[in-house]
C-alpha cells in the first residue's frame, strides 16, 4: 500500500519561516559583530547555509559565519570552539 505525503510547509512557507528565522537571530543578537551558525551535516548545513544567505542579504554589514558539523563525536571541540566566540 503506498503512503500518503503530506505536504507541511509548500515553497513560499519555509521561506517565509526561514526568513523569520533569520530575523530572530539578529534581534536576539543584535549587538553582536559576529554571528556563528553551526549545521550538523547535511541537511542542517543546507539550513545554515540558507539562513546564512537571508542574514547577508538583510544585514550585509554582519559578519556571518558558518561552521559544518560531520562528526557528532566532535560536538565538545564544536562548543569549545563557540565559546571562543561569546
């Protein structure tokens, strides 16, 4: 029996949200001269790096930057890491 898709967010949506996101993320770290984003490969890359361009777009003054996680196993390096950046 094949499944149903449901189709949760279409196109517009998951930019609209995105978008939203992004905005969150400067309100909540507005003061800041840098923003680090963090993805764990692959698809929380792909996010990051979308999140990545919105923030440039809307903030070109920024500085955005992004780091790709590929080994979970690293995550204490990953934070040791961002709080480099606090």
């Amino acid at each position: 029996m094949p499944s149903k898709k449901t189709l949760i967010l279409n196109k517009e949506q998951i930019l609209q949200k995105s978008k939203r996101i992004a905005y969150q993320i400067l309100e909540d770290n507005f003061e800041e001269p840098s923003i680090v984003l963090v993805g764990i490969a692959d698809r929380g890359y792909i996010f990051a790096q979308r999140l990545q361009k919105i923030l440039k777009d809307i903030a070109p003054d920024k500085e955005i930057e992004l780091i790709k996680v590929t080994n979970t196993r690293k995550t204490k390096e990953v934070w040791k890491l961002l709080q480099t950046f606090r």
